[in-house]
C-alpha cells in the first residue's frame, strides 16, 4: 500500500515553506489571542531564578536542566534535577558561564567561564568538585559559547587575538580532554550554533553574520561554508539533528526572517523553507527526532520576535513521515498567559516530553517547563455521510450513488502540539468505492474523497482506512481503523411498460381505455431480473383498489399485468382504476409507479333468452311471440343508461331462408319484417294454416343500437305443425254459375270442409254430359278452393245437363261421385236505348264521329247478332255495320252541312230461331264552339243624347265557312234602339224582347268573320253590362263570352285613335232624333 497523507508527494522542503508562510502570515495576527488561551495543565511556571538567565540554557533529560545567569554583582549558572532546584555555580564578578555539562553518573554540573581562556567549574550535590582538576579547555582569551551532545561531544567557540576559532571534542568538558582546533574558519562566524553526533563523528553547524543566512559545517577540521540561494537574513538560532538513512547530520535554522533546514551533504543542502510574517524572525529554536516513529517525527520549539521584542511567540515543528523532513514546517502554538507575557529567550527541548523556556527578566518568572503530556486523538467527519466516531474504531456510511464524499481525518492534541494526520485505504478501489487522492498538508486533517458505487443489499462494507497521528513522540501515537460502508438507498429504476403489441405506454393519467365486459388490458414490463448495477430485482403488480364490481388484476410470467374490466360496469361516465408496478430489489428499496385504467360502460348486455337454448312449438295459422325472459342489462334503470336493442336473425335449420307462409313482425301489430337480422323488441311469428316447416331463431342483444357491443347469443328452435282433418271427414262442395260471363258456359266452384287442401293435393275430377246425347262429354281435374269454366256450345236455346262430381287426394283417397242437373232455359232478343248523350261530333274537315256500343235489357239474349243501318240523316260513310260496338263517320266534312242537324240508324238484334228485335236511335250533329266574340262600347264626347255605340266582333277559327248563324245580345241596363242593328256595316233584322237583342241569318267566313254592331240607350241608375252567344241551327259556337264591361257615363270607350264606325253610326242616329224635334 502507498500511504496517503500529509506528506504524501510533498518532498519538496521549499514547497511547503511557501504554503506555511502564507499560514504564518494568516497566524500572526492571532498570536496575542493565542497567548491569552486557557491556563495549560502541561506547562509548569512555579520555577524562576532571582537573577536574570543569559543565553546558555542546556538540558540533560526530562526534569534535568541547567542555565546561565547574571546577576547585579555576580554570574554562574544553575542545575535543576527532577524538575527542582538542585545547585548553583557562582563564577564571581561578571564572568558569565559560556556553558554547562551535568555528567548524571557522577552527578557532576560543571560551568566554563565566557572570560579569560574559559576555566570550568565543578560541583556535586555535597558541594564538592568533580570533573578533574580546574583549567582551562582551550588556549583562548575568551569562550562565547559551548556546547554538549546528549551522546558525548562538544564544540567550543571561542575568541583570541585572530579572530573567533572553533573546538571540537568527542568527550566532554567533564573530563578535561584537549579540544582539538578546527581549521578553516572565518572571523565571520557569529555565536549561534549547533552540534550533533552522527555515529562517530561531531559536526557542527555554526551562523555567520551575513544576512545571506549563510553558515559553516564544522566536522574534523573541515569547515564547509553553506550559503542558501533563497536567504532569509543573518542566522540567529541552529540546531543539529542526525536523519536519513544512512544518518547524515541535519539543521533546522532559525534566521532574522525564518527557517531554513537540510543537511550538510550536496543533495540536500540548506535552504529556506518557511518564510514568517514580515517583521518576525527566530530567536531559538531547539528540535530533536530521537523520539519519534512511522507515524511521525520532529518535535521542538521556537521562539519568534520581532527585533524590539514585541509579538513574541511560540512555534513547534509539525512531525513528519521521514525525519529529513523535521524541521520543514512550523505552525504557531498557543501559551499561557503567564508565559505569553514573558520576554522569552531561550528554550531547549529533549526528547518529545520536555522543553525548558527562559525569559530575560529577574526576580522571577523567568522559567517555564512544557511537558508533553497528551497525545492526539482521532476524528472523522463527512458530511452528507453519517459518521460513527468510537475511540478506537469509526464509521462512515455513505448513500449509494451520492455525490463525491469529502471524509476529513483530524486530530486533535490537547497540549496544543501539532499533529500530522496519515491515511492509508487498506482496500483497492472496487465497484463499491472510489478513493481519491488525499489533500492537506503536513498539520493540516486529512481529506479524502470517496465515490460510492452501487450496493445491493441494505448496507455493504466498501473499504476502510488506517488513519494514524502523531505528535511528535512515539508514545502518543494514535490509530483509528475507519470502516467505510456504502448504505443501499438508490431504490431500482422503474423499467418500461409497454403494450403487447411494443407501443410504450402513455406517461398521462389513463393508460388506457376498456369498456366493460371486453378483453382484458395487458401491459407488460421490459427489462430483465436485474438492476443496471446487478442487483435482483422483483416486479410485482398490485391493485389500488377493491370491492365488487371492480377490475380484476392477474399476474403473468415476466412482470405482466391482465388487468380484465368487470362484466358490467353501470355509472355513465365510467370508472378509473389505480394498479401499481412495484419493482423491489434485493435490498429491499422499492419504486413503484401507478397506472391508471379507465372503465367504460356499461358491458355486454345479458343473453335474450334463459337457458341459451329451447324448442317452441306453434301451430299452423298460430301466432309465436319470442321475446326477453331475462333483464335484459344488469345497468337497466342506472342514470344514462343507452338501452338494448335486440336483434334477431331467422334461417332454416340448414341455413336456408324461410319460406312463404310465415310473416315475421316486431311486437305483436308492429311493422313486418323484410330481411333478416332486424332489430325487435319482440318477434312475432305468424304463421299461414297447414304449414309444418322447423326454423332456427338466433336472437343477440346490443347495447344502445344494432351495432353496439353484443351480449352472448341465444337460440330457439321454433316447430311450425300442422293438424290435418281426416279424409274420410270431407265433404266436396259444388258452385254452379251457368251462363256466366262470357256467355254460354257453366263456371263450377270446387270447396272443401278439409284443411290444407293444395298440401294434401286436395282436388275434384269433374264431368259434364249433355242429356239425351246432342254434344260430347267434357271433364276436368280441379284444385281445391278453384273452379273451371265448361263450354255449352248451346247459345241462348237452352240445354239439360249432368255435372258429375268426386273428391280426391294425393294418398290416392277418393270419396264417391254425385251427380247434379244443369238446366239452362231459352233467352229473347231484346235491345236498350243508348244513353242520351250519345251524339255525332263534327269537326271541320273531319266530319261528324261517334263510336256507339249497343246494350241488352236484363235476361235477354246477350249473343245476339246486331246489325246498324242509316235511316235518314247526312249520309254515313258506312249505311250498314254490324257487331255490338260501331263507329259511325259523315261523308260531309264541312260544319255548315253537318252541325245542329241529326242520324237516324236501325239497330237490329237476332237471338236465331226467328227471334229478332229492332230499336231506332236519332243522334245529334253537335260541335266544339269555335267562334270567339270580341266587344266594344263607346259613347261620344260632349253627348247629349246619352246613346252608347256597341260594337260585337264573331270571329270563325276554323276554315270552314258557315251560315245561318243566329246572335242573341243581353243587355242589362241599356234598351236597345230599335233600327241600329247592322252586322258589316249592313241593316239586319233584329228581334228585341226581353231584354236581348236577336239577329238571324249571319254568315262567317272560314278563318274570318263580322262585325255585329248596334245602339243602345243606358238606365238612369243601375249597373250596365252586355253579353252574346253565336248558335249554329240551335247548337251553340261560340267560345264562351264573359259579360262585357260596364258602360261608362261619357266619354269614349274605344282604344282606336279615329272614329270608329260605332260613332258614326251613333252620330247619324244623333242627327236624326234631332230632326225628328224639329
């Protein structure tokens, strides 16, 4: 497993200096709010020192320190064992200790003087010396520092007449051993340094005043001279650590700006990694990695100011994953107030327990111990994730398919240490889980990014992570295993649903419509028995309803839904019906998605009859009513409901249609039925007599018309019988018409009492025979119920008859002849008159035509022969014609000859045997008028006489001239003036009486005509109209006359513009009355 963490992919020292100063510069300005935090259980600052520490502050394990002090008339130093005081070295005057060393096997603290070649001095617990004899440990004229390796080794710096120099011992100053010189050095060496040992050998790392943050590695007397290309200003605190694999001496420096770190090889020289706020720099820094682990290491302290000593603060390394990464980051830590407030100086820490803080002041507070007593403990949170957070273990449970999970691994440290977080998935990503690459940096929590899969049971165990943190120190490390589910809250996707035919269902609210009592709806769900992510799933149909009269829902193989109507369904607007596709899966999520189904009324109607089946049986001229024996719609009477129409169909039972003798009617007196299938509310059979036939009777009801949904069929089977009377019981019945139209025959009807005559080949042989011989004998075979006619060939003379007669039918049974006289008597001649309007009409050029049929009286001879012959009259075309109808025709064609004359013809009628008679008939000529008649009156301007002028106009249409045409004139309210009558202009004689005017003798031209015109004298009062009529020899001619107009006052009655010969015969009778006054 690669791990993942904060330090994974982060070798790069520079890298993260960046990122921490850009933290630092965001820290900063919380540094005095830091200070002010909580009262520390961890930090101890009941110690202090009434004079003032210097800069040598050295410590030898957890509890045991020592320092140097200056006090107002002397300086020394002192050691401090489990955690109290335990003696003091006083050095007299101003001579400051340079450095100490407190050998635990001889418990021997011993001093070296900063003045003169650097004297030590010694002591014990019983106040003695130790550490051999008292000298100096360098030729010098002055010591500026020294310092002790906890393994053994001690570097010197020291000052003489040339410049600063530097010794190096592998023991100690405890036992007076020689320090050798180191060559190589420069005057530019400063007081900050730091040795460590690796393995065998001391180096030591020693700042110069160059503000490039250059510095010296001291190892055996070679001096390598490190100058940092990204320089963070003049060194000001060193220490060195042993790191690496094999171990190669390291730094962590402190400069005016910042920290610098790395080691003394070319691979990894020092350079700047962690650049502070601007104005802060390092006064002290003290960090070691002996007492980490895998989980981390790197613990210390540093102290921070700015060069006048304000925004002092307190900063420790964040651990890392390998110990060349010690030292590369540094995060602020809060202190308590007490030490916040201090004017801190120096700090040395061992191990990753203990640290020891010096502050610049007397007369106390100037000591303070840290002790690192908690570890860091682990935390998870994820939100969107439900969390489980135990002490030792936790749990993260994520929602399948949810989004990206952010779990962020912490740690906390109640001793405000900082804390690198690592995490490693102890499982490869799979199709449960997805890890992303972890993000945060050395001190910062650990955030990884999860991707939940597809799970298909309740919950599944995904994977998990070891997330381990540290502080620094072995002993504090901690472990959590986190269990990572993946919860199953992604229910199954609803599948298609499709009809039977592949058409997808409608997304609306009625998937589909199916009236009651049809076929049933199917849907059918797509898709097979597994999810997309390969759970199993199970597709169930449920319905959303109950009670009677509802749908019924019947799962098929597949997720197949039948989902048939109810037989009947009786609300009109229909019913909607839920059903529920819930698909489940294996963990138990569900979807489900309702379908809705629509009713529609109202269902097949029931069958017509009950049972289905049945034979009726009906006598021949009975009649059969078939009809409902059961409702016919269990809907009958609901709200709307359409009704039902039956509709019937009648075959014979092998298919064939009826035959004659059956009437078929709907209702009993209903209209007949033509064809076949009608509808009927009920079928009436009638049937004729002596019928026997079988007819099958298919009935169907449909709802609201003919060819609405239809109910199942019904059948009769309808038995048409016959009851036949028996032969023996018959009787034969004769009707005799002798004579009968036409003439000399005898029309005998044959009847019977039995039934079925024609079906039973009912029949009579007839034979008729003259008595006493005088003709042949003559027979025939008659239906029942007809009749036949026997020629007599004996006229109107009469005969003696015998008519024999028998009964028989098609079995062969016959009854006994009987034998019945025809006697017909002898008929007379005899003639009728003609009708009285008999007459000849003339047409002009045509001549005069009748068409005449002669009649005889009751009970004469009616086969008499007639003969016609003109007796007077204008002479016939024929003079003689014979037979019962003849058309008579003039030889003259002319009107004047013919009209208002008459024929005379004798008809003659013969019966034979001498018997004869003779009748004469006279027949007027008459005509169609043809004259037409045209009136004027007209009265003269200025008249004083009042006479009116009238003029009458006979016009003749025809083209044949007559003459001895008489005109009668009425007149009414006018008298006519004796003498005015002329007719073309010529005096005519005229009648006047009785108020008409009568004029004799007239002639009309063919095509022409006259003018008839006369005066007449008005009546004072009363109304004044004239009329005529034209006659030919008393017959009339003239085409009917309307009354003429009525007479006027005065004035002038013509159109005409001149005078017409009416005014100058009125002006002439005018002169004349006058000169009769004269």
């Amino acid at each position: 497993m690669v791990p993942t963490g904060s330090i994974f992919g982060r070798s790069s020292r520079t890298r993260w200096g960046a990122r921490v100063r850009l933290a630092a510069l965001c820290a900063v300005a919380g540094l005095v709010l830091l200070a002010a935090a909580r009262a520390h259980a961890d930090w101890r600052t009941d110690l202090s020192i009434k004079e003032t520490p210097n800069d040598v502050l050295d410590i030898w394990a957890p509890g045991n320190f020592s320092l140097g002090f200056v006090g107002t008339s002397e300086a020394g130093a002192y050691l401090f064992l489990d955690g109290g005081f335990s003696r003091r070295i006083s050095q007299g005057g101003s001579a400051e200790s340079a450095g100490t060393y407190y050998q635990q096997a001889d418990d021997c603290f011993i001093s070296v003087n900063k003045d003169g070649p650097g004297y030590r001095l010694s002591s014990r617990a019983d106040g003695g010396t130790c550490g051999g004899s008292p000298g100096q440990i360098v030729n010098a004229q002055s010591i500026v520092r020294v310092k002790h390796t906890a393994g053994g080794g001690a570097v010197v710096l020291a000052n003489d007449s040339s410049g600063p120099h530097v010794y190096l011992s592998n023991t100690s100053i405890y036992d007076a051993a020689p320090f050798g010189s180191e060559t190589g050095t420069s005057d530019t060496i400063t007081g900050s340094m730091g040795l460590g040992r690796v393995g065998s050998t001391i180096h030591a790392l020693l700042g110069t005043h160059f503000n490039t943050s250059s510095v010296y590695w001291v190892r055996s007397g070679v001096s390598e001279l490190q100058a940092p290309s990204d320089a963070l200003g003049i060194v000001q605190a060193i220490d060195v650590f042993a790191a690496g694999s094999p171990a190669s001496p390291y730094a962590v420096v402190g400069a005016q700006n910042g920290f610098l770190q790395g080691s003394q090889g070319s691979s990894n020289p020092i350079q700047s990694v962690q650049r502070l706020p601007a104005g802060l720099g390092v006064d002290s820094v003290s960090m070691n990695v002996e007492a980490g682990s895998d989980a981390g290491t790197g613990f210390g302290m540093a102290i921070v100011s700015r060069p006048d000593g304000t925004g002092l603060a307190v900063m420790s390394p964040v651990p890392m994953l390998a110990d060349t990464q010690a030292g590369t980051l540094w995060k602020f830590r809060p202190l308590p107030a007490g030490v916040a407030t201090a004017p801190l100086k120096l700090v040395a820490c061992t191990g990753a327990s203990y640290c020891v803080f010096t502050a610049a002041r007397n007369n106390g507070g100037n000591i303070f111990i840290y002790t690192n007593d908690a570890g860091p403990e682990i935390s998870v949170s994820a939100p969107g994730a439900l969390v489980v957070d135990e002490p030792m273990d936790a749990s993260v449970v994520l929602n399948e398919g949810s989004p990206p999970v952010m779990v962020t691994l912490a740690a906390n440290d109640l001793d405000d240490d900082p804390v690198l977080v690592t995490a490693s998935p102890l499982s490869a990503d799979t199709p449960l889980w997805k890890v992303g690459a972890a993000d945060g940096g050395p001190g910062d929590p650990v955030v990884v990014t999860v991707t939940p899969g597809s799970v298909c049971q309740s919950q599944e165990k995904a994977g998990s992570f070891r997330v381990q943190a540290s502080d620094g120190l072995a002993q504090h490390d901690a472990h959590k295993d986190i269990q990572v589910y993946v919860k199953h809250t992604l229910a199954p996707a609803m599948p298609p649903v499709v009809f039977p035919d592949g058409g997808v269902v409608p997304s609306g609210t009625v998937v589909g419509v199916v009236p009651a009592g049809t076929s049933a709806l199917t849907l059918r769900v797509l898709g097979g028995d597994t999810t997309a992510a390969g759970c199993a799933i199970q597709k169930r149909w449920e319905p959303r309803f109950s009670g009677a009269n509802v749908p019924s829902l019947v799962q098929g193989d597949g997720g197949t839904a039948v989902i048939t109507p109810p037989r009947v369904f009786c609300e009109a607007g229909g019913g909607d019906f839920d059903v529920r596709l819930l698909v489940e899966d294996e963990g138990g999520l569900s979807s489900f998605k309702d379908f809705t189904v629509r009713v529609a009324p109202w269902g097949s109607p029931n069958a017509v009859f009950s049972p289905d089946t049945g034979v009726e049986h009906v006598s021949a001229g009975q009649s059969l009513v078939l009809g409902p024996n059961t409702p016919s719609h269990d809907c009958a009477g609901s709200p709307s409901f359409p009704g039902v129409v039956p509709m019937w169909n009648v075959s014979q039972v092998d298919g064939g249609v009826p035959g004659g003798g059956i009437t078929f009617r709907d209702g009993i007196g209903g209209p007949p039925i033509e064809s076949f299938p009608a509808p009927a509310s009920r079928l009436v059979v009638e049937t004729q007599h002596c019928l026997e036939t079988q007819l099958r009777v298919t009935s169907v009801n449909h709802l609201g018309s003919a060819g609405g949904p239809a109910g199942p069929p019904s059948e009769r089977q309808v038995m048409i019988q016959t009851d036949m009377q028996p032969f023996d019981a018959g009787v034969l019945s004769l009707e005799l018409d002798a004579r009968p139209p036409p003439l000399d025959e005898l029309y005998v009807g044959v009847t019977s009492n039995l039934n079925c005559g024609a079906e039973r080949g009912l029949h009579a042989d007839l034979l008729l025979e003259p008595v006493g011989g005088g003709g042949p004998s003559q027979s025939a075979t008659v239906d029942m119920n007809g009749g036949w006619r026997f020629p007599l060939g004996v006229g109107c003379q009469g005969g003696h008859f015998q008519l024999k007669a028998s009964m028989a039918e098609g079995s062969g049974l016959r009854t006994p002849e009987t034998t019945t006289d025809v006697v017909l008597p002898r008929l007379s001649a005899g003639l009728e008159s003609l009708p009285e309007e008999s007459v000849l009409v003339a047409r002009c050029g045509e001549g005069a035509r009748a068409t005449l049929t002669q009649t005889f009286p009751q009970g004469a001879c009616p086969t008499s022969a007639v003969t016609w012959s003109q007796v007077e009259g204008p002479p016939l075309e024929q003079a003689s014609l014979s037979g019962g109808t003849v058309s008579l025709v003039t030889q003259d064609t002319g009107l004047d000859a013919l009209v208002g004359r008459a024929v005379v013809v004798r008809v003659t009628a013969d019966a034979g045997a001498g018997d004869v008679a003779s009748l004469e008939h006279t027949l007027p000529i008459t005509v169609e008028p043809f004259v037409k008649v045209r009136r004027r009156a007209e009265v003269p301007a200025a008249s004083e006489t009042g006479f009116v002028g009238v003029s009458v106009d006979l016009l003749n249409t025809t083209a044949c001239g007559v003459s001895d045409v008489s005109y009668v004139e009425r007149l009414e309210g006018l008298t006519y003036v004796e003498g005015s009558a002329k007719f073309n202009g010529q005096p005519v004689t005229a009648t006047w009486a009785d108020g008409a005017l009568s004029v004799t003798g007239l002639s009309l031209e063919g095509d022409g005509g006259g003018t008839l015109t006369y005066v007449a004298r008005p009546h004072l009062v009363g109304e004044r109209r004239m009329e005529g009529e034209a006659r030919l020899r008393d017959v009339p001619i003239s085409i009917r006359d309307d009354a003429g107009p009525q007479v006027p006052d005065s004035g002038c009655g013509c159109t005409s513009s001149s005078p017409g010969p009416v005014l100058f015969a009125l002006g002439a009778l005018v002169a004349a009355v006058r000169r009769r006054r004269r």
